[in-house]
C-alpha cells in the first residue's frame, strides 16, 4: 500500500493550517450549523411537513411535494440535511421521522417565536447597532403565535394561579395583546358561562385570532379588536365590563414605544374606567448581567437571546424591583405574586402578578 503524500503548497504560499486546525474549525463553527438547523426545524413546522410525517409512516417525497405544492428536488435537499442531523430518515424515494425528529415536536413553539418570529430581527442586528438607525423589524404573527402557544406552559398557568390564591371567578376577561387568542379560547372552553374580548395590534395577528375563534365555534363568546392596548381603552366597546384583564408580556412593549409614563397612565385608566378590576401582569423580569442567573440552562438557551432581541425592536425589559415601583405609581396594590413552574423554568424570571386599583371593594 502506498502512503498517501503529503499536501504541497505551491512555492512562495505559507501553510498556516497546523495539526490541530480541523478539530478547532469543527468546534468554532458549530454554532452556524445550529443556526442552520434550528431554521431547518422552523420550517419543517410552518410548511405543515412536520404534521403529515408526525404519525410516523414512511411517506413518499413526491407524495409531500404534491401535497404542498413543493418543487421535489428542494423538498428532497431539505429532507436529505435534516436525514444528516438525524430528523428524518431517507430510504430511496420515502422519508420517516425519526424518534429524535418527534421529540422536537413538543417545543415547535419556541421555534415560532425565535426563528419564525425573530430571525429576521436577528439578521438586523449588525446595522441596527449604529447610532440614528430604526430599530429592527419581526414577524408579529408569528411573535404571536409562538408565544401564545408557550403561554400553556407560563402564562395560563401563572394567571390560573393568581386566581386560584385571591379564589376569583372570572366571568368576563378582556386580554389586551391576545395574540392569536389561544388563551381567550382556552378560557372560554374552560368557563362555559364566560365571554371574552381580545385586542391585537398586529394585523396578522388579529387574522389569525379570527379565524382560530371561528374553527373554535366561539364567535359568540368571543369578540376581537386590531387594536392596541391603549386605543381599546380610549373607547372601549359599551357592553365590555371585565371583571379580569390580562397583560401578558404587553407592558415591556409599550414602555419601549411609548415611555414609562405611558404605562402609569395606561394602568390608572383601567383603575379609573373599572374600578373592581382585577388586573394581571405577566412579565419578565431583566436579568441579562447576573451571572448567577444567566449560568442556568434554559438561561443560556432561551432568555438569553429573549433579552438580545428585546433590546433592538422598541421593547424594554425591566428588574422585578422597578416593576413593583412602577405598578406603585399607578396606585395599584399587588394582591398576588407567582411565577413559572419549577417543572417548567425553574430560573423564577417571570413574574406574574394580581393588582387592584386604588378604589377595589
């Protein structure tokens, strides 16, 4: 047997590759391969392919290309990369998920928030960072729909919670940036004597919710608005009384685009226009220079690229310290605290609180 020559440069190039280049180049761009991965994932989700390949049958390629309208040879060299990462796996001409493909599934939302919604704000960044530029844009839509279905797992139960403590009945809730009004029909299905109002500003949104309360059959129930928080409280509908409205992850937003002052003003005109309202916030808390914090698992994993794209769309995080001074500023007491299920996110860096206006009975 031969052995292999060695590689030569041509006269006058200097080799700059020593022995231990390969495996510093595999560890040092890893992270673009995640990069690629996680955006490979998205749109196995958002294409619909994840859901007909979901019952675990092999499936042939031309079948999903027909199925979706697809062109077969893209289809093909997206199903081949993720056959590499050990998603799917191909034989011949049919594809299969793989176990470890399906246990993706159960976090597809987290993929709809960050990728889906944020990937172009992501790509953003570099020029955002100069001085005079506009912040970066996202995919409201799909911001809402993502973080709509993580609300199973944070904010319903945070808002259960806080009614379980005070032991509220709601009868009537209005949730001011409902998303895609997973959680308003969620409370209606579990409150059958219940209405609801939603309000969301983003048109894609606003369309989604629509036609999400439609499938639901709870058009009766529920009622919708495209609409901010501020413009539904400056003339709400006259048959709107709540006796619960919901803030989940609304404030930050508003205190970036608008200013602190604007969500004194925004929490003492729901105090003033009902009086007996129970109020709940869901917020997280900013953390990002804790290292005590940040060390933490799902820290690293998600809250910290949370923060990072919080701090480029017009969205402004805050301490749990400033939020209480805040809400004290309103003339609101808090009536109840909570946060995440250890099971869930055992960081305690979302806070959910019950407030209540200066004139509560």
């Amino acid at each position: 047997m031969e052995t292999p020559t060695a590689i030569q440069t041509a006269p006058g190039i200097e080799h700059v590759a020593d022995p231990g280049f390969e495996q510093r180049l595999i560890e040092g761009i890893r992270p673009i391969a995640e990069h690629f991965l996680a955006h490979a994932l998205h749109h196995l989700f958002n294409t619909g392919l994840y859901d007909l390949l979901e019952g675990g049958a092999q499936v042939p390629i031309t079948q999903l290309a027909d199925e979706f309208e697809m062109d077969h040879d893209r289809l093909r060299g997206l199903l081949l990369y993720l056959a590499n990462e050990g998603i799917v796996a191909v034989e011949g001409a049919t594809v299969q998920l793989t176990p470890k493909g399906r246990g993706y599934g159960e976090f597809r939302a987290w993929y709809s928030l960050l990728i889906g919604g944020y990937a172009t704000t992501v790509a953003q960044i570099g020029p955002a960072l100069h001085a005079g530029q506009p912040s970066c844009t996202r995919d409201g839509a799909q911001v809402g729909a993502g973080s709509c279905e993580i609300s199973r797992y944070d904010g319903m139960a945070m808002t259960d919670a806080l009614l379980s403590q005070a032991g509220l009945r709601c009868s009537e809730l209005l949730d001011l940036g409902c998303g895609n009004a997973l959680y308003l029909i969620e409370f209606c299905r579990a409150m059958p004597h219940a209405r609801a109002w939603g309000s969301e500003p983003d048109a894609g949104g606003y369309k989604e919710a629509l036609e999400r309360v439609a499938d639901a059959d709870l058009a009766d129930r529920i009622r919708l608005a495209n609409r901010s928080a501020i413009e539904f409280l400056e003339s709400p509908p006259a048959d709107c009384n709540p006796d619960l409205i919901v803030f989940g992850y609304v404030l930050h937003e508003i205190l970036g685009q608008d200013g602190e002052q604007a969500v004194v003003t925004l929490l003492k005109r729901v105090a003033a226009r009902f009086p007996d309202i129970n109020i709940v916030v869901i917020e997280v808390a900013n953390e990002i220079q804790n290292p005590a914090v940040m060390r933490h698992g799902l820290a690293i994993n998600f809250w910290n690229p949370y923060y990072l794209i919080h701090y480029f769309t017009r969205q402004r995080l805050e301490t749990q310290a400033y939020w209480e001074r805040l809400f004290a500023a309103a003339g609101l007491s808090v009536a109840g605290f909570t946060t995440t299920d250890p099971h869930v996110d055992s960081t305690g860096l979302e806070l959910g609180y019950l407030l209540r206006g200066p004139d509560h009975r």
